[in-house]
C-alpha cells in the first residue's frame, strides 16, 4: 500500500453522536428497545433520515428497487465503486448500534474525507442497507444479496412474516415495487468495508481500540416441531401423555449441551418457542423452537447440527412424540481480504490506535457481499459485550476512534494515488 | 328420597345431536377446534342461540348482569329454585363438549320432563353459564361466582387479557354494564347439578354408562417469571449468558418430576410459554411460563407447589438467574352432595344404566357451586379420553343416556311429590 501514511482523517465525535441519537429514536419502544423490522413504517422513516443525513453531508442520494439507499461521492476517474455501510433494520428490542453505526459512521468518514480537500481519484458510496436482521422474514442480507444478484425470481413471495404477510406485500406497502426488485443488481462495486460493534467482549475486556475481523463464523438456523397429542391438563394422567412441551424442554437443553461439549467458539441458541394450542390448562399437543447454532469451520457446524438432530431423535422416541428439523437457513464461514483488513491496520495506526485481529462471531452483510467483492469489517467496542438487546452500547469516544479508522481507509484507498503514480 | 322409581325420564337422542352440532359451529375455526372465549362475537353468539334454544323448549328465558343465560319451568310451589346446567366457553381450540353437553342435556332433559306430564312442583331452571375455562381472563367460575356474589367489586377492571383488554371492556363490547355486575346475585337457589363429559378414560375403559362424580380435584395456577440477560446469539460464549430459556425448560421439567415422584392422581403441566424477546438470534433474557397443578388432597397440593417452588429456585441458582412463582388461582378440592349423588345413582338405576362414583381430574362449576349451593356431577364417556381438543367426542348415544339420568333426577327432584305427601 502507501509507505508514506497520510496524516490520520479524524471525524467530529459530536456530530457522530448526534446521529446516532437521531436514528435510535426511530423504532424505539416505551418498553425500550428499538424494534425496526424491514418495511414497516418506521423501517421507512430511518431510510428517508438516513437519505436526509447522506445529503446533507453533500453525498448525491439514490435509493434502489429493493430500499437499500446510496449516497455517492463521485471520483474523477472511471472504475469500480468502493461501497462502505451496514443495514439499518433491527431484531426486536434491539439497540441503536447494531447496524446503525456502520452506516452513520460511513457517512460521517466520507464527510470528513471530503473535508480534508481533493477529489476522490475513484468513487466511494455509502450503503444503508435495507435488512440484515431476519428479525420479520427469514430474508437476511436480502439487501446485499439484491445488490449481488443473489435473489430468487419467487422469494419475495414466499417469505413470509408472523402475521402471514409476505416480503412482497410489505413492500408494496412502503412504496416499492416487487416486480423491479431485480434492478437493483450492480456490478459496478469490487470493495466493500463495514464498521460494526464488536456484539462480544474480547475489545472492551482487552482495552483495545479497534477490531480488523479476520473471519466471520458460519451458522445455521434450524426449524425445530415436535407433535404430541392435546390433552386436558386436569383429567389427563401423567402416564398418558405425549406433552409436546415436556420433549421440546429436554431437546432445548440438549442444544445447550452440544454447543458446551464442542466447546468455544461453538454456539447454540433457542431464542423463539411456540406452545400450541397454549392454553394454561391444557396438555400441549404442539411446540415449534429454533435453534440457531454457529462455528467458524464449516465442518464442525454440520457435526453439531447432525448431533442435535440424533439428539432431538431420542427424546421424541423416549417420549412418544414426533420431531421434524429443518434446516432453514446456512451460511458458510468466511474469511475476509487480507489486502483490505491490512488497509485497515495500517489505518488505525496513522490513527495512532490500537488494533487487533479477532473473529466475528455474529453474522454479517460482509460475509455474503465477501462472496463476490473484497471486503473487510472494523469492529468498535460494545460495553459490556452487550447486543441485540436495549442494553447494547458503545461509547461515542469508541465509536469515533472507529468512525476515523474508516475515515482514513476510504482516503487511503480511493484518495491516494496509486503507488506507480507515485514513483 | 322416593322408593317407587318413577319411570325413566328419556330425552330425543337426535334433538339434542342436533343441538349439540349446532353449538359446535358457533367459533369453530378452519384449523379445527373452538375458540369462544367470554365476551367476544362467538360467544356473543352461542349465548343468543342458546336463549333461542331454551325459548324453543317452552322455558322463560332471562339474561343477568354478566351474561349468564337462565331457562325457566315454574313451579307450582313457592321455595327454593333447582338449577341444572354448565357453561358455553371454550378454552382455546377446545371442542364442543366441554360445558356445551351439560347446558344442551339441561334443556332437553327439562323438554323431556315437561313433557312427560304435570306441572313440576318446584321451580327448575337450565342455566348457561357465561364462563368457566379462564381461557381469556384469569376469571374462572365467573358465571358462578358471580351468582354467588363472590366476585370482588375491582375485579371487571383488574382482570386483562393478553391484548390488555379487560373483563369490563369486554362486557361492554358485547352490550352488557360492569357496574349492574352484582345484580347477578342470587340468593333463591339450593341445589345445583351439572352433567358434563368425564375427559379422561374411567368410564370408557369400563364400558360404564354413567360416572356420579365424588370429589373434585383441587387445583392450583402458577405464573412463573425466569429473568435473564438478553444477549447476541452469536457474540455471547455459551459460559457468559444468563439465558432464561434455558433455565426455563430445567425447570418445565422439574413440574412433571414433581408430578411423577407423588403418582397418580397427581397431575402438573406447563401449557403457556412466552420467551422475550423472541428471536431466533437473541439469547432470551425473559421467560414466563404457566404451571396447573392438581391433587384432590388439599396438603398435597400445596406440598407439590412447595417442591416445585424449592426446585425452580434451585434451578435459578445454578444458572444464574431469577426466577418469580406467583400462585395466580387456588381452588381447594370439594366433595359433592351425598343426597343428590343418591338421587343421581337412583336414577340410572331407573333408566337401567350402570353408573360408577369417581372423582374429576379437572375443575368444574360445580365445586365452587358446591360451597354454597347443594350440588352433584353427572359424567359421561369421552372418546379415548380426549378433551381441551379439536379431538373432544362423546358418542350420541352416551350423550343422550347421560342426559335421560339427568331429566330422571330433576323429574325425582321436582316433580315427584315429597314422601310426606305420599303417606
């Protein structure tokens, strides 16, 4: 890259914060918590802010057929586009850093790279996605996967929410039209960068300034039903039952008991349980959970999710009921571009902060936009580790020192010239 | 009581067939089952028909202040009134036998003695009682309850269902005044019989045409709140979470535990869960979740609730977690009437029906009934035992055969001339 670092591109920490604040009111619950599922009415109010805030930072906006927004910034010379950003949507509950700050902080770095003077040699956007979560459709990167072109023609009409809409009735009723999601392919962008919140504690235990994540784990989501039979909670003996519930409690805690036997990295989780028919008073004959089970080796994620699978066998034959478990959803591990997490490096330490490599455990837009274009991810501390809770949290000091790790990467990478220009 | 057996009083088979489909397509859903919780449209209308039905078979028809609906046959004597019947609710998915059978068998069974001549020498009415299952509040025996005047004046407005809801908006929703509630009391009843479905399989699996119930179980409802920490299902190592729905399921299966190691007639289950925040990628930080616990002994019941309480705790300790058990109901065990239950006995005995005494397993209208009024149960065969289900059946036959018992007891009851006046 540049033997001669450029001066550290520093960003306005009050005006970081400002954002942040701004965007976190939207979704926000009195219960707390910020609950901002893809295409619901305040999925559309962030988008229009966040077009807002991307042009008042000077940024020309776009938003494409699918809801992703664009700000750009034009370069003055042809090439491929180096995209920076993260998504927007939230789980339920969740908090205003999880995606959020990706997006804030790329918008503040390109402001505070135009205002260190000159003309971007090649053009840089930033990207607030449109849903990473899964939190209202199992539809997740569906914003990244429409921009690479990685979503089946019939999808938006099969997925499906809890109310029994599906992904394009919802967004018919934000004012997009399904029958063009397909335009918002692009092949135009071959550099993605994505600043983050680490979700964990490995930075914040370790005082470290920053993350450059070296891979992102794999997981899997798994559809688990286990059919018993209804019975009357009072007139039924206990040695007559098939109580759907008492098996999924044993199978819920045999998924814990595969994750500790691995051990770390490995992790299980059982987040939704639904009792049919629920009644206080009757046997239920019913209970659909998930498991959501991760590894950074592709390998040992299929040995946990084949153990679980044996596992839930034996208590649906020891207790007279049937399981069925799908898997519904696969991501393979990824690594992330060597050249662009050592960009990423070299800018923390113009910065003059302190960095270290470290795996994301928690998925992210990068492993799937990874598949066709370089792309690295910054990680910034969350306190406590906290995430996908009300509780989640990052300093505004920590989320600027980030914000101008980026900052400075984008001016590395589409400012400098390149090093046969320099020679 | 009478030592020269009337004839048996025998009700239209296929009439009360009839009713009994009839009833059953008022909040039958496409997904099978019933669901017609207190004070909503369906149970509007199952009420109404009902009215229709008692009108139908020459019974004054009479709604009090809380919905419960009266069927009248006067008397030509003054004195205290005999009232026979169960309620039209359903629990959630239920099916059209619980309750249903016993307010249908009242008024063909009053049709039967009506008609079998002579003007009864008591006052009998058939009541339709507005709700037992606490299916949509913690109400139950609200019907009876409130005939008793046992209802606390707040209560219409404390009670709320899961959509916040409560029992006084739901009233006025379907046209009836909270504050006229305590009008339902009345004080000019002494005896109560009530013909229901048996929900288990004593009868069935004794091919006995009749159960005369002794005692009814006690019971006990307990909420039970677990509290965790809500965290990233990716980020958080397994040995960093306080997740609650793990420790929830430890504890789900130490119910049955404590179910078990007391033997039958001891029953326990959890029917009801709600996991917070309720995402498939977010370690639950709060799970609440139902027990109902039954036993007909009064010390055992609350020693069971005692080993559940230590056995939870234990669990929340262990993991890391807090856990809240609130009883929410508490219903003691009662025996029924040793006269009516003679008189029930007496009258299968006239119909030529054999008849077996056998406690219920499940809670009924006529234990709280019972703690002011005379009262005795009627049971008829269930189908394999199935109840609280789409699955619910009793045969016509059986049905009808119940039904002959009861119109025979109510004719011994109120039409029969006292011995006195035989001498």
């Amino acid at each position: 890259m540049n033997d001669r670092p450029a001066a550290g591109v520093r960003v306005d920490e009050a005006r970081l914060t400002s954002l942040v604040e701004q965007l976190g009111r939207v979704g926000a619950q009195s219960s707390g918590g910020i609950i901002r599922p893809l295409y619901s009415p305040p999925w559309r109010e962030a988008q229009d802010m966040v077009a807002t805030m991307m042009s008042d930072a000077g940024l020309s906006v776009r938003e494409d057929a699918v809801g992703n927004v664009f700000g750009r910034l034009a370069g003055d010379t042809a090439g491929p586009v180096l995209l920076t950003g993260s998504h927007i949507d939230t789980v339920v509950h969740g908090g205003a850093y999880d995606g959020a700050l990706g997006v804030l902080s790329a918008i503040v770095a390109l402001e505070a790279c135009a205002a260190a003077g000159g003309t971007p040699r090649r053009t840089v956007e930033v990207v607030s996605l449109c849903e990473e979560e899964s939190s209202r459709f199992h539809a997740n990167y569906f914003g990244t996967r429409s921009i690479l072109g990685l979503v089946a023609e019939n999808e938006p009409e099969l997925l499906v929410d809890p109310d029994g809409v599906t992904l394009a009735e919802a967004a018919r009723s934000v004012g997009l039209d399904p029958a063009r999601f397909s335009d918002a392919r692009r092949d135009d962008i071959d550099t993605f960068l994505e600043l983050h919140i680490e979700q964990g504690r490995t930075l914040v235990d370790a005082a470290i300034d920053v993350g450059v994540v070296d891979v992102i784990t794999g997981f899997m989501w798994l559809e688990v039903v286990v059919d018993g039979r209804t019975d009357h909670a009072g007139a039924t003996a206990m040695t007559n039952r098939q109580d759907a519930l008492q098996a999924a409690a044993r199978m819920i805690t045999a998924v814990e008991g595969v994750a500790l036997a691995e051990g770390h990295p490995a992790v299980a989780t059982t987040g939704v349980v639904r009792v049919h028919p629920g009644g206080a008073n009757i046997v239920p004959g019913r209970v659909e959970f998930t498991i959501d089970v991760r590894h950074p080796e592709l390998d040992v994620l299929d040995q946990m999710v084949a153990a679980m699978r044996e596992q839930c066998a034996a208590v649906a034959t020891d207790r007279g009921v049937q399981v069925d478990l799908q898997v519904v959803k696969k991501t393979p591990p990824h690594t992330l571009d060597a050249g662009l997490r050592a960009v990423l490096q070299q800018a923390a330490d113009t910065c003059g902060l302190t960095w270290r490599e470290l795996p994301s455990g928690a998925g992210h837009d990068s492993q799937t936009m990874g598949t066709h274009v370089k792309a690295a991810m910054l990680f910034v501390p969350s306190v406590d580790g906290r995430s996908h809770s009300p509780a989640e949290y990052s300093t505004p000091h920590d989320c600027a020192q980030g914000a101008s790790v980026l900052a400075t990467a984008v001016r590395l990478l589409a400012w400098a010239p390149p090093q046969s220009d320099q020679q």
